[in-house]
C-alpha cells in the first residue's frame, strides 16, 4: 500500500517518543509528546493513509491498544523479550521508536495478544485473584519459616488454624520473634478474606461465558481452573494447532540439531542424526502453565479416565515425570479441542489427536 505509515513508538510514564516510515520504509518524521490520551490521538489524527502501530508490550500495553485500535489499521504490541535488534548498539528513546517502527515495516514483530473487548472483567479478576494467591502463599511461607527459624517442625496446615495459633506462638520464647508471627497471622487473615471474596467475584463473572460450561466437563478442570482458562487464553480461535498452545503454556519441546545434510556420492541427502531434547520452551505464559500442572498432578491421583491414561503410560516404561508431562499437553489438546469445537468431553478424546 501507497498510502501506509509504519510508526514505532517508545513509551515512558511522561513521553512516548515516535517515529514514522512510510511505504518504502524511509523514515518521514519523528516526534516526541505527552503520554495522555488527547495528545496520543492528535499526533494519529495528523497523519495520513493506513496506519500501522507498534510498541512494546509494559505497564501501558493494554490501555493504548484499545486507545489507539478504533483510529488505525493495526495495532501490535510487541514481545520485548524477542526484540533482540533494541538490545544492539546504542540505545536511546528515539533509537528504540525508530529501530520499533523497522522492525514493524520489515514484519519481525512478535505480537502478544489483545483480542477480547468483553472480557476485560474477568481477565482484572484473575489477575487480582492470581496476585493475591500468590501473596497469600508468601506470608504463608514466611510464618513457617519463624518456627523452623527456632526449630520447631510445622508440616501441615494446623499451624495456620485460628484456634491453634496461640499455643504455636507459645512455643517461640522471644518476644520479638512471637511479635512478628502475630502480624504475619494478621497479614494472612486479612489476604485469605480478600481472596475469598475475589474468588466469588471470578466465579460469578466467569458463569456469563458459555466456555465455563464446556470446560467444567473435563475432569481436574474444576471451576476455579476453567475461569482462569478462560481468562488468560480468552478465545481458543488464537492457536490453531495443540502445539502451539504447549508452546503458549510451556509444555512444548525444544529441540536442538546441526548438520542435518551431507553429500553421499553426489547426492544431497538428511543425515539420520537424532534431534537433541533440551527440556520444555522457557518463554512461556507461567501462570497457564500451573494451571496444566495442577491439573495434572489433581488428574494422575484421583480415579477416573486420566488416571487410566497416567498408568498405561507409566506401565509402558515412561518414567513418572515424563508420563505427567504427557498428561499436561493431553488435558491441553483436549481443552482446546473441547472449547474450539463446542462439544461435550469424551474419553475417545484421549485416544485420538485431539485438537
């Protein structure tokens, strides 16, 4: 197209500092304003033709794309951890914006999605819902280690109940220490009452979409797990294969080879070199892979179908990790074959190549 601009933009909590390429990817302008709303959409409106848009994805990601999307052709938010051409050479914010604004022209972006309008709720919710969870773990931690600190075994969960905390406090003799474990319990009350009530707020929000219905079906998907599935994945229409949601959520393999061809009697043939495994991909969504992992470790010890499928696979000879990971990406394709297509879970799932 003519008439396209490419605009990188580089954004700081102030200033976004922009520069723009036009179809044959020379740079035509750069320019530098406030990080507001009103001063955004001045500097879009000024400009003409198809306008395509790139950032970074930050703090600022979500709430420019839904501001900028209604006024231009596209917009990307960019995967930082791929843009490995802003890591060389010198850097600066208007280097950034015009190596961002290339890197769109020549489309070596990796965009992170922004899809769903209508379920910004429920994605705040699960957020909030994660965050406290995990926070309410840390302070769980925390008051252990104040009795192991004084060698005090504390396994289990006793040690956390209301009506037992003043004879495990009784048991640290200084004063100080003791003082501290009452404001963790404190801390602990106050976290555990606010994810209660987040909890029901997700639960209630995550029954207004009919995907809570379809994924309650698979066994070890429970409410909570299909309201986050939910949540983080948004629309099972972004993968088109089940390897590439493993890959999304961490469960997908990588492989390393070199090599591959050699020159036999003239003839260019593959080497039958075996491809190397160096575990499972790192830059993954963590937080969808827990939920997998849960699953998994939920499914592999309660009697049903993926218990079935755990034990053939550890009976076959597979070692008991690698058969729980099978069973990660197994729950996986099904979940997305299930939400994708919109049918009812069936354990041929777990015969066949789901998804």
């Amino acid at each position: 197209m003519n008439d396209a601009k490419y605009i990188g933009m580089d954004v700081h909590q102030a200033t976004i500092s922009a520069a723009v390429r036009d179809s044959t990817g020379n740079l035509v302008m750069e320019a530098i304003f406030e990080t507001k709303a009103e001063t955004i959409l001045q500097f879009i409106r000024g400009l003409r033709g198809s306008l395509y848009v790139t950032f970074e994805e930050g703090t600022w990601a979500a709430w420019l794309h839904d501001l900028l999307q209604p006024h231009v052709a596209r917009v990307l938010a960019s995967d930082p951890r791929k843009n490995a051409l802003l890591k060389t050479g010198n850097k600066s914010d208007r280097i950034d914006a015009r190596k961002l604004s290339e890197l769109l022209y020549l489309n070596k972006l990796s965009p992170v999605y922004h899809g769903e309008q209508g379920i910004r709720t429920l994605k705040e919710l699960a957020r909030s819902y994660i965050t406290i969870t995990r926070d309410l773990t840390r302070v769980m931690s925390r008051l252990k280690a104040i009795y192991r600190s004084w060698g005090i075994p504390c396994a289990g969960q006793q040690v956390y109940a209301p009506r037992y905390r003043a004879e495990w406090l009784a048991k640290i003799s200084e004063t100080s220490v003791r003082r501290g474990g009452e404001l963790y319990y404190q801390q602990f009350d106050a976290l555990a009452a606010l994810r209660q009530g987040t909890r029901r707020e997700l639960l209630a929000e995550a029954q207004k979409h009919p995907a809570m219905r379809l994924l309650r079906q698979i066994p070890s998907i429970g409410p909570i797990r299909a309201a986050l599935l939910i949540a983080l994945i948004q629309t099972p229409n972004r993968f088109r294969t089940k390897r590439q949601l493993w890959a999304y959520c961490g469960l997908a393999l990588r492989t390393y080879t070199s090599g591959e061809y050699r020159f036999v009697g003239g003839q260019l043939k593959r080497s039958k070199k075996v491809l190397a495994v160096r575990g499972l991909n790192i830059n993954h969504n963590h937080d969808l892979k827990n939920i997998f992992k849960g699953a998994t470790t939920r499914a592999a010890s309660t009697v049903g179908p993926f218990q079935d499928f755990y034990q053939a696979c550890v009976a076959r000879g597979v070692k008991p990790h690698l058969a729980r990971l099978t069973l990660a990406r197994k729950i996986a394709a099904i979940t997305l074959l299930v939400w994708k297509k919109g049918v009812r879970f069936d354990t041929e799932h777990l015969k066949q190549q789901a998804a």
